[in-house]
C-alpha cells in the first residue's frame, strides 16, 4: 500500500534535484556572460594616433622650429681667435660660424648672430675686420661688427657707405673693456648693446634675411657614414681644428689642437650641426701678410653632416649668399648650426681635412 506514495517521494526528489541543476547552470552561463561583457567594455578602441603638429615657424639660418618667426637682422661679429683670446664669449648662440685666415696663418671667426633672441651675455673678443669678411657678413643682410680694419676695408666701408659698427670710429659706447683680460683680447659687447647701437644710427631693422634648404628627415642621430672625427688645418702646422660626432647631441664637439674649445660664460664645448669646407684663391697683399680672398668665383668644398662627408662644389648666387652644390642642385643642411672653413686652393679640399674613426669607436 506504500510503495505508490514512497515511488512518487523519489520522484519529486528527483524532479527537485533536476530544478537545481537547470537553475545553476543558467546562473553560471549569465555570471560567464555578464564577464565576457566587462572585459570586452574594457577593451580599447582602435584610436588612430594624432599627426604631430607641424611647428609654427622655422629659423632662416638653422632650420630648427620656432613658436615665432625669426625675424630680426643679423648681427655679424669678427672675433679674435689667437690662444690669449680663447676662451670665447658667446658663439653657442650663434647661427652660422666662419673660420677664415687673416695674417701670419692665424684665423679669425666671424659669428651670425639671428634667431636666439634671448641671449643677452657677452660677445667677445671682438677684434678688426678685412674686406672678404665684409662680403661674408653682407652676405647675410647683417649689421657688420668691429674694432678696427685694414685701410682697403675701412675705404669700403666708407666709401660703400656699410651699415657697420666700428669701436673705434662710430660706435665706442656700444662696447666694453674686461679688465680681466689683456688688450687687445679685451673687448666686447652684447647683442642688446649692439642692436641699440645700430637703431642709433638708423640702420634697417627689416632686411631680407638668406633662406636655405634642410633635411626633412632627420633620423635617429645615428652616423650615416664613417665621417666620425675630422681634422682641418688650414696654414700653420701647429693648428688643428678637430670635430669629434657626438651621436646623442646629433652633433660634431669642436676641439683645437685636441682641447676641447669651449665658451667662456657657460663653460660648454662648442659644436655645430654642419660643418663645411670650402676651397678658394688667397693672395698675399703686403708686407704685413693681409690677404685677398676670392669669394665670388666658386671652387671646390666638403659637407659633413651626421657622419657624411660629401665632396660638392660652392657658388655665389647673384643676392651674394654663398651655396653648396651637387649634380646641380642644392644641397641641404640637416637642421642646426653650419661652422664654415675657408681654405686655400693651393692644396685640394681633401688635403686640408683629414677624417677617420675615433680611437673608442
């Protein structure tokens, strides 16, 4: 009489066990799914990364971006380069360096100043000027900067009627005396000084200033060749400038009879981006050894830039800017500072720069 009753107990036992194991295989399935969509919420969307922006402005004489445009007049600065006069003041800031001969085999250094608007310090030591220095720095729209001058430049200037400032002549207040120093290693000046000076005597604010052509490209600072320390001499045996490639500064350190050439007020070596070699006539005027330099007909040169050395030829174009070319065109700089060399022709390019591996390479 049981055993219906006891069968449908098992039954619904049965039945009930049944309901709990549907019922938590479907929680199990909602908590799985309810995770699957937390994680694919977490996921990131494919974002296609924003172009970098393009800078506002680039520097005429470097190539390097700005937020402003460079538009001030250069200023060019002849500076003393004997060994009483090195340290220097000032050339860190400079945009574009020449290195050319003046009398006895020494060389002096004429400085651009255009797009570092900020620097206030020293410029020094500021010595005298020859004609081919004139042209160089006209190349560049500057106002021409001195302490003295051989008679044939002082008649150009004169003469020409330049937009020039002459310690000695028309501009003395605008210069000054370190009394730490030995004359005539001695003088300097700055460039607030001496853009005063120049809106004093009413020269032009507003000038056209050179634009040249730069890589696009710049790499990761790696060299691309093996031109990785360079040595150029011009007259004297017992002077050598040395370039050593500083990879991570993407730039070559400047080193003179193998010490490091450094800046007086902030103690850094100096270095420049481009270095370039050119090949010209020099004629000896006189007793006193000054010299006449061609700058117009063109000749030979040597880029070196990023480990590069390229053999090209220079020309003056018909505004007086000096360019470098190869199979007819122009060739760029990559973005930085340009150190120029003037040497003379009597020997080739190539026997006025040594270039090989650094010793630690």
């Amino acid at each position: 009489m049981n055993k219906p009753r006891n069968a449908r107990k098992v039954l619904l036992l049965l039945l009930a066990l049944l309901m709990l194991l549907l019922a938590a295989g479907c929680g199990g399935k909602q908590e799985n799914n309810g995770n699957a969509d937390q994680d694919a919420d977490q996921q990131e969307p494919n974002v296609v990364p924003e172009p970098e922006p393009q800078p506002a402005y680039f520097a005429p004489l470097t190539g390097l971006p700005r937020d402003e445009e460079a538009k001030k007049r250069p200023v060019a600065v002849m500076i003393n380069n004997l060994k009483p006069a090195r340290p220097q003041s000032g050339l860190p800031h400079a945009d574009v360096v020449w290195e050319v001969l003046a009398e006895g085999g020494i060389t002096r250094l004429i400085a651009i100043f255009q797009s570092d608007e900020a620097y206030d310090g020293a410029i020094g030591p500021i010595r005298s000027i020859r004609p081919y220095m004139i042209e160089l720095a006209e190349s560049y729209n500057a106002v021409i900067v001195h302490a003295g001058a051989s008679t044939d430049a002082y008649g150009i200037l004169r003469k020409q009627k330049k937009e020039h400032l002459d310690e000695i002549t028309n501009a003395g207040a605008y210069f000054r005396r370190d009394k730490s120093r030995k004359a005539p290693h001695n003088l300097y000046s700055d460039l607030p000084n001496l853009r005063a000076g120049a809106e004093k005597r009413g020269y032009a604010a507003d000038v056209e200033i050179p634009a040249y052509r730069f890589l696009d490209d710049e790499g990761d600072g790696a060299a691309a060749g093996s031109a990785l320390e360079i040595d150029i001499r011009f007259q004297l045996k017992n002077y050598i400038v040395t370039y050593r490639y500083d990879a991570e500064k993407r730039q070559y350190l400047r080193f003179i009879n193998g010490e490091p050439h450094t800046d007086l007020v902030s103690g850094e070596q100096l270095a420049a981006t481009n270095l370039v070699v050119l090949g010209t006539s020099h004629k000896v005027l006189d007793d006193e050894g000054r010299l006449a330099v061609d700058l117009d007909s063109g000749g030979p040169a040597m880029l070196i830039r990023r480990g590069e050395a390229i053999e090209c030829t220079w020309e003056r174009d018909a505004s007086g800017v000096i360019r470098l070319m190869k199979d007819g065109a122009e060739l760029p700089f990559a973005r930085g500072t340009v150190y120029y060399h003037v040497v003379p022709d009597e020997k080739s390019v190539a026997d006025h720069v040594t270039i090989r591996q650094p010793e630690n390479a």
